[in-house]
C-alpha cells in the first residue's frame, strides 16, 4: 500500500451524512474520495484523482483527461464511481505507480 489516508470529513446534514476521504500516494498523487450516504449493495464512491501541489490537504488540482500527458491513462485521470473499497486501493495503486510531476 502506497498511499495514505490523511483526512476524512463528514458531508451533508441529517442522521446519515456522506463521507469525504483524502488520499495522498508519496508521489504527490492521490484521490479525493466520497461515500454516498446509502449502505449497502447501491452504496457508490465517487473518486476524484488529484495532485497535491503542497503539503495540506486543501492544496490540491483535481486531474481530468484532458491534463493527461505522455504515460498516463485518461481513465485513470478522470473522476469515476465505484462500489467497492477494493476498487479504490486499486486506482490509488495505480496512481502511486506514475512519476511526479516536475514543479512549475
């Protein structure tokens, strides 16, 4: 595993709230991913590929296919729902795998 959670925030109002998850690989690469407030069989995550420009969590560019350079899969830039947590370590594995981004 080479990513790690580094922060989690509960969205929304009422009894059940969304969750939103922060994910950073150590190549600068991570997910933003969020959890529907269903449970459950129809529960789906929303993950968001970013690029952490800084050290805090806020400081981050969401990815999307149309940055996509040289040696990245568009599909793994794009935002994507999914049903499992399985299905998100794999896209964080993935991402972790792609070289950092050379500074601007």
């Amino acid at each position: 595993m080479a990513y790690r959670q580094i922060a989690e925030h509960h969205i929304g109002t009422g009894a059940v709230p969304g969750i939103q998850r922060f994910y950073r690989c150590p190549n600068r690469y991570g997910a933003i991913v969020f959890q529907e407030p269903l449970s459950g069989p129809s529960a789906r995550l929303l993950v968001t590929p970013v690029y952490f420009e800084g050290d805090s969590e806020d400081d981050y560019r969401v990815l999307s296919s149309d940055r996509a350079t040289e040696g990245r899969s568009d599909d793994l830039l794009r935002p994507a729902f999914v049903t499992s947590q399985a299905e998100v370590e794999a896209l964080l594995d993935e991402l972790s795998r792609l070289p950092e981004e050379e500074p601007r």
